[in-house]
C-alpha cells in the first residue's frame, strides 16, 4: 500500500508540474482533455466593417468572420476560443476589441486583417475592468470605470495608449460609464445609473462638454452615426438627438409601437447614409420585424417609414429576445440579421415589396438560453434550458453539431415551466419541470411530440437505471417504466422521512438519496410493495448538496454549508453495507468552489464517474477532476477551464459536453497534446471516461 501510495503522490507531483506550465488541457502520457469545440452563448453580437463586406459575430468565447459580398452569408475563419465569453464586441477597420464576460476585466485585441485568419493578438491592458468599447478605424476606446482610454490601433502588434480622461472628475459625477460611441476625436458616454449622456471632444474635453438628460430612461447602448447620437434605453426605446444642432438637447424618440397586433420595443439599430434600420419585437406574439426609414430634417415625425420586411417567428421567450436578436449594415455589406441564432441576409427589395427575401447562414447557430440539462446517447444530445427549451442536435459528427429538433415546455402560469432534467430512454425523453414531469417521443428527433404529462411537487432529480425512470419530487421518489410514459405506475412512491430531497443515485439495488437536513436514506428496490428506508445516516458538512454520484465502489458527495461563508466539502463514502456507511475521506473546498447553498438551482455542479476518479462541472473553475485512487486522500488532480459558467455534463463517448448557465455547450474530448515540446504526465490510472 505504500508503495502505490508513493506512485500516486509522485504521478500527482508530475501532473501538477505539467500544469503549472500551461492549463490550456490535460494530457495523459499523450491523451489528455481538452476543449476541441464551443457552440452558441447567451450572448451573440454582430458588427460590420465599414469598408469590406466583412461581418464579425461573437458567440459564446469565439469571434467569428464572414463575407457578405456576394448577397449571402460565407464563414470565412474565427479565433481560438478566448478565456471568457464574449460581452461586447467593437470593429473597425480590419481590427476588432471584444471584452470578456464574467466581469468584463479583460479586452482582447484580435486583428482581422486576413478575415479568414483572425487572430487574438493580445489582452489590452488598460488598468482596470472594460464597461464598454467603440472603434473607428483604427482608433477605439474604451471605458474603464469611470475613465475613457484613447488607443492607436494602428500598429496591432503594439497598440499605443494615446489619452486618458477622468469623466468623473470632469463632471463631478459618481457615476460609472455604461455605454461609449465614438466619432472622430468625440466620444458619448452614458452613465451607468443616470440619464446622463455626455459628448465629449477628447481633445479639449473641458470646452466640450455638453450634457444631455433623459428622465426616469437609461441609455444601455450609444451610436453615433453621422450628426446624430442614438441611445437605445433600458425602455427598450430610442433617444435621438444632434450634439451640434440649433437645439443639441432637443431629443427626438422612437417609441414602442402599440397596436391591436401587440406591443413592439425596438431592440437593434443599424445605419447606411441617412437611413435608420430598427429591429422590432413584437412581445405578444414573439415575432420579429425590420423597418427602414430615412431622417426627414423637416418633417414633424424626423423619421420617414420607408418600408419593412414580413414578420419573422422568434422562438426564444421574451426575456431572453435582447439577447438573441441584432441587426448589422455598412456602406459596403446589405443588412444582416440575427434571429434566434440563425443570421440571414435582407435585401433592398425585401422592404420595398415585403417579399421574404432573407437567406439563411450555415453554420452558426445560437445554443438555447442558460442550459441547466443535458443527456445524451451515440448520436443525439439533448440540452434543456431554464426558460422551458428543448434543443436536439445530430452529434455523428461531434466537431460540428447539428440541431435537428427543438420543443418547448407548455405555459404555466405566468411564466414559461423551467426545466429541471432531460433523461432519455430508448426514443422517449423525459423532462423534468418545477411542477411535474412529462414524457417526449424523439422516434423523428425533428418533430417531438408530447405523450404523458403528469403532475407533482417540485421535481428536483431524475435518474434512469435499467429501463427505469426515478423521479424526485418533495419527498417522495416516484419510478416509472422508461418505456411506457403514459402508463400509471402501480408502486407506491417512496417516501422520505427526513426532510426534502436534492440528489440521488443507485448503486446496484440500493437508491441513494440525499435530503437538504443533511441526511441519507438507503431504499432497496427490489422490494416492490416496500416504500420506507432501510437505512438512514446524518451527513456531515452540511445541510445542501449539489451533486451525487457512484465511483469506484464508493459514494462521493459535494455537500455545502448551511449558511454563506461555509466551506464546501467533497465527501467520500463506503455504503458497501448500506447499514453502516463509513466516510472514508474528503476533499475541502475542491476549486474553491463557492457557498452551494444560497446557488441557483438547478444544479449548481454535476459529478461524473471519471476513470479512476471522478470529474466536476464547476460553475466557477471548469472541469475539476478529483483522483480517487487513494480513496482516504481524494486530491483535486487538474483543473480546465470551460466558457459559460459550466452547471451540468455529461458523458458521450470519448467525451463530455457541458452546458453553461450563461448559454452554450462544450465539448471536451480527449486528445494528444504536447506543450514545450513534451508530453504533459497524467494519471496512468485515470481511464476512459464513463457513463
């Protein structure tokens, strides 16, 4: 025993040397883990070069180029994936700054001057966290806090800091800058809990100023395009005014339309010359329109409706609709619209005769809201999302997925039903909802088709083991044939007796089940008539947990402390004799993972078998992989990071997707690496990825 013992700590030594050196994936004497592909985002932005036809999109980590020359949509190339999600994206010419997600700390500098080679050149460094960028040409800014940073972009290999200006100290405000717009030497900034908009010239800031207030309105996003400031409001409406008018505070709106169709809120704007293109949301009936209108100086309304295309469905939910519509134009490139992850091309003649005039991209599609469930089967993964989408993708070709199905949980009331879980049987796939659990057949995975629907408390865990289907909902565990969804089942439901549950797990004939008063209940299911425990142990570590699994012949929990600030614990149990668990080891705090308790459900991590140990989709960190070889001493081996605050995985063959809270899957595979010119070491024990 201490012998191997001493392999192990010198195998883990290696690994941690390796890892040290580059985090960029694990390798394993050659085969290791890493990320091979990112698809969608909660996010995706869209702009347009002012002198090619040459489109940017950002989803998720990556930045993407296309052509439009042609009158259609051609990817051309797109970056390696950045350490964060993409929040904000600004083009210029040839060049582009996109700024991390989490806490926008860092912008990135990627030139475009091959578009079908863009390249990430370097993380800008600025002195602090980017609120919000804008570029013309080849000079940007970028906001700062509370400060606008004037770059020379010129030279991408050596971008140059070329002004810094204090708004704060100039204004005397306390505000920080929430949105930029640049235009030659001049800059709008608006601020991030006022309706203040401020036009600056960066060369004499103090002569310039000129404010302009909006009431009880704040303007999320700023364009400039010609004379003319737009400020899109968190109203969902636009404010328009000229900064070198007669009247420069004089402000022209561009209000929600209300009619006997609906409500529509603007929510993009794009320019050419002196026409306006608005994007329109109607939210009663989730449809999108495009509007073109031309700037009449001397009419009543300024804005003259020169024509729009047909109405376009939007099967994203309203609340996530911001986030999934956008629209580009430039003197050189028709319109581009993005409509729920699919970017097609507009022509002219689509607004002047209402013809359906829009070709579809290949390629790009936008993976549904914050994905919180996942399964999958040789050939097929399924995602579910918070607000109630279901997503099926054709994965014979995993480097490049392909949706082939999509379903959508029925209203409840007020709101769309949260899905919980997605358990696949055969063709049937299970869902999990807040309220209840219905059963899909995917025999066409492109027309699911509900055929049982049946009601309960809380759903909170769904398991299949053999053909069976375990529902947790409350306290009660109800099983079901996996085969048979509309067949009511004869078994009583099993019922806890202390507390409510949060995870569960079998292991042979014994259900686990884990309860938020920190206790576990052991039921045999091979007693069909019986519905009571046949053990019950206290867990130690905490009142909430957020993942369960089995690996390695024993149970391995991550439990959380009852109240904030509490560690988070790692356990490992013998439940070999389900009358007398043994805690056999533990691991604190595995990647620092934050307080599970006051997390959003649901669950907040996923525990997978993995090889030898077991691997951890971490909200925060990533892919965790903890080394059970040495049961009494779990150690955290590796870490990868992984975009979109990775909540659930699951395995697939040689691989494992995770799905992000913030939107988007991930695929991790297995590969040959090789960094500095060697092999990086991994646990020779840690085998294949298991199911």
């Amino acid at each position: 025993m201490q012998a191997q013992d001493a392999g192990v700590a010198q195998d883990r030594a290696i690994l941690g040397s390796a890892l040290a050196t580059d985090l960029g994936g694990l390798a394993a004497g050659g085969r290791g883990l890493s990320p091979v592909a990112h698809w969608g985002g909660a996010m995706l932005l869209m702009a347009m070069e002012p002198k090619r036809p040459v489109l940017w999109s950002a989803s998720g980590p990556r930045v993407a180029t296309f052509d439009v020359g042609a009158g259609g949509l051609r990817r051309l190339g797109r970056t390696p994936a950045l350490p964060g999600m993409v929040r904000a994206l600004a083009v210029g010419d040839g060049v582009a700054i996109a700024v991390d997600g989490a806490v926008r700390s860092s912008a990135w500098l990627i030139d475009g001057t091959d578009p079908a080679w863009p390249r990430s050149v370097r993380a800008l460094d600025v002195g602090g966290p980017v609120t919000a960028v804008a570029i013309v040409g080849r000079m940007a800014v970028v906001a700062v806090r509370h400060e606008v940073v004037r770059l020379d972009l010129t030279q991408l290999d050596s971008p140059r800091i070329v002004g810094r200006l204090d708004v704060q100290r100039l204004q005397g405000t306390t505000d920080s800058i929430g949105a930029v717009a640049l235009l030659g030497s001049r800059v709008a900034v608006s601020a991030d809990t006022s309706g203040d908009v401020l036009v600056l010239d960066l060369d004499a800031p103090s002569e310039s100023a000129l404010r302009v207030r909006f009431e009880d309105v704040f303007a999320q996003r700023l364009y400039w395009h010609e004379a003319r400031v737009y400020a899109w409001t968190d109203s969902a409406e636009v404010l328009v005014f000229l900064p070198d008018g007669p009247d420069p505070r004089r402000i022209t709106w561009i209000r929600q339309q209300h009619s006997s169709d609906g409500v529509s809120l603007v929510v993009d704007l794009a320019f050419e010359g002196d026409r306006v293109y608005l994007a329109w949301l109607n939210v009663s009936d989730n449809t999108v329109q495009v509007e073109r209108r031309r700037w009449d100086a001397f009419g009543e309304d300024e804005f003259e409706l020169e024509g729009k295309t047909p109405a376009l469905p939007h099967p994203h939910p309203f609340i996530q609709a911001y986030w999934s519509i956008a629209i580009a134009r430039s003197p050189a490139a028709p319109l581009v619209l993005l409509r729920a992850g699919a970017l097609y091309v507009v022509h002219e003649t689509g607004f002047e005769d209402g013809a359906e005039s829009a070709e579809l991209a290949s390629g790009l599609e936008l993976i549904s809201d914050a994905i919180v469930a996942l399964d999958a089967r040789p050939g097929l993964l399924v995602t579910g999302s918070r607000f109630g989408v279901v997503d099926l993708f054709d994965t014979r070709l995993p480097d490049a997925p392909r949706q082939i199905g999509r379903w959508q949980t029925p209203f409840g009331y007020l709101r769309r039903r949260e899905i919980r879980f997605v358990r696949l049987v055969a063709d049937i796939l299970w869902i999990g909802v807040e309220d209840g659990f219905m059963a899909l057949d995917i025999t066409d995975p492109g027309r699911p088709s509900l055929i049982a629907e049946h009601d309960t408390d809380h759903v909170r865990a769904m398991i299949v083991d053999r053909g069976r289907v375990l529902i947790a909902a409350g306290n009660r565990v109800h099983i079901r044939d996996g085969r048979a969804p509309a067949l009511q089942s004869n078994r009583p439901p099993l019922a806890l007796a202390n507390g409510e549950i949060l995870s569960m797990v079998v292991a042979g004939e014994v259900l686990w089940v884990a309860t938020n008063l920190a206790v576990l209940e052991a039921f045999d299911l091979r007693e069909p008539e019986s519905s009571q425990p046949i053990a019950v142990h206290p867990i130690r570590g905490g009142s909430a947990e957020a993942a369960m699994t089995m690996a390695r012949g024993h149970l391995v929990i991550l439990t959380g402390g009852a109240v904030a600030g509490a560690s988070d614990v790692l356990l490992v149990l013998d439940v070999s004799r389900p009358d007398n668990v043994l805690e056999v080891g533990q691991l604190d705090q595995p990647s620092a993972s934050p307080n599970i308790a006051l997390s959003i459900r649901p669950p907040f991590g996923t525990l997978l078998p993995y090889g030898e140990g077991v691997m951890l989709a971490h909200p925060g960190a990533g892919a965790v992989v903890i080394d059970l070889r040495v049961p009494s001493a779990p150690d955290e081996a590796a870490v990868l990071p992984l975009p979109g605050e990775t909540a659930v995985a699951v395995a697939d063959g040689d691989g494992v997707w995770f799905g992000g809270l913030m939107g988007g899957i991930t695929l991790v595979r297995r590969t040959s690496d090789v960094v500095r010119g060697s092999q990086r070491a991994w646990l020779p024990a840690l085998g294949a990825i298991q199911r």
